[in-house]
C-alpha cells in the first residue's frame, strides 16, 4: 500500500482476502500501516461455511436476482489460520466464526497491532 509505517487506527477489508494475490504479504502491509495499539477487521465469506448457511445466503442472493456464491474461490478459516502463521502475526489475529445461522457464512479476523 502506498500509505506510510503506522499511518491507520483502524483498516477494515471486506470481502476482499480471496482476491488477494499473496494473503500472508498483505496481512503484514497490512499490519505495517497499522499504529500501535491499531486494529485491522478483516472479513470474508469461508469456503468452508455450513451447508444451511450457504443454501440460506444464495436463496437471499436469488431472491434479490443474484447468481450464487461461489465458494470455491474463497478460503477456509484453516487456510487463514495459516497465512496469518505464515505472515509471523498469529500471536496477533483472533478468529471470530458463528457455528450457525447466516452468520455462520463469514469468517472475521482481527489483527491488533500492540507493538509500540
């Protein structure tokens, strides 16, 4: 990113890590623009989402004359786990995943940047 060292309080990505060419690099760009004690929220939809949350979301999706979602471009939340391992910040990202509902759909990580 074209940004400075600790230039951001807060990043938010929404929908986005799938289209990332190198997860683990953007996760520490990400972490590099971040100010001590920032947070990054970083969304996606998991390719490994329950079935019913999946059938739910592309009824929706249907409903308001979209084309399904299409899961196989997406990563699992052990794929995630993975580039934040891989990024060195796995001590720093924490995984939020409902077990159920629509919810269940979407993975959130959230990466603290508690370095001073």
């Amino acid at each position: 990113m074209d940004l400075p060292d600790a230039f951001a309080d807060v990043v938010t990505s929404r929908s986005t890590v799938h289209h990332w060419s190198d997860p683990a690099r953007a996760l520490r760009e990400i972490d590099r623009v971040l100010k001590p004690g920032g947070v990054a929220i970083i969304t996606d939809v998991r390719r490994d989402a329950p079935p019913d949350a999946v059938a739910a979301f592309n009824r929706l999706r249907a409903d308001a004359g979209l084309p399904p979602s299409v899961l196989e471009e997406k990563y699992s939340v052990t794929e995630l786990e993975a580039f934040c391992r891989d990024a060195g910040l796995a001590d720093r990202c924490r995984f939020h995943v409902a077990e159920d509902g629509l919810a269940a759909l979407g993975v959130t990580i959230v990466l603290s940047h508690d370095r001073g």
